[in-house]
C-alpha cells in the first residue's frame, strides 16, 4: 500500500517562508513524476508544480516564488517563499506514471498552509 504524507505546513506572515515535504512509503519504485497541487475552500483543487526527472514546471501564479525539488526515495520538496494571504490552502501531494504498464495515481492527505496579511 503506497501512501504519501506532507509535513510542514502552518501558519505564516505574507512575505514569509515555508518548506512543505512529501514523503512516500510502500513503494518499490521510483516515481515518474510528482507533483503538488493546492485547494482552498469553495475552489477546486489546482495544479502548483510538478517535477518529472531534471524537469519542473510551475503555475503561472508561483513561478519565481515556488521551488519544486525531489530526492532520490520519492520524497519531493517545495519550497515557498513570498507567500501571499491568496496561496492559502490544502497542499497536496501526488505522484503518477506507469509502473510494468500498469497505471498509478496516488495522493496525499494534504497539509494546510496558511498566509495572514
């Protein structure tokens, strides 16, 4: 049963910081890509970053604040810096891709990140 947990999150100033992590267990391979995505209450869950081998992309709302980074054991970063009240939300993570052709599609619980004015 693979599972994947986010850690970090809180409460934090606009123009502050944060380092949301995303730990994976009961995998036996390395993930194609993952991702983060974000939900904030009445929206709908929306893409952040994804990082798929030496390749990131960002939404146009994070670009040049957001670092998306990964290690070797599935376990993915981001880094958010110049946080603004409007990144307020869950985080999630996600991971997906094919493994012996098979699809999988997995997501985390969420972590609440938010940003006070």
């Amino acid at each position: 049963q693979v599972q994947l947990v986010e850690s970090g999150g809180g409460l934090v100033q606009a123009g502050g910081s944060l380092r949301l992590s995303c730990a994976a267990s009961g995998s036996r391979f390395s993930f194609d890509a993952m991702d983060w995505y974000r939900q904030a209450p009445g929206n709908t869950r929306d893409f952040v970053a994804r990082i798929s081998g030496r390749r990131s992309n960002y939404a146009d709302s994070v670009k040049g604040r957001f670092t998306i980074s990964r290690d070797n054991q599935n376990t993915m970063y981001l880094q958010m810096n110049s946080l603004k009240p409007e990144d307020t939300a869950v985080y999630y993570c996600h991971a997906d891709g094919y493994y012996t052709g098979r699809p999988y599609d997995y997501w985390g619980q969420g972590t609440q990140v938010t940003v006070s004015s």
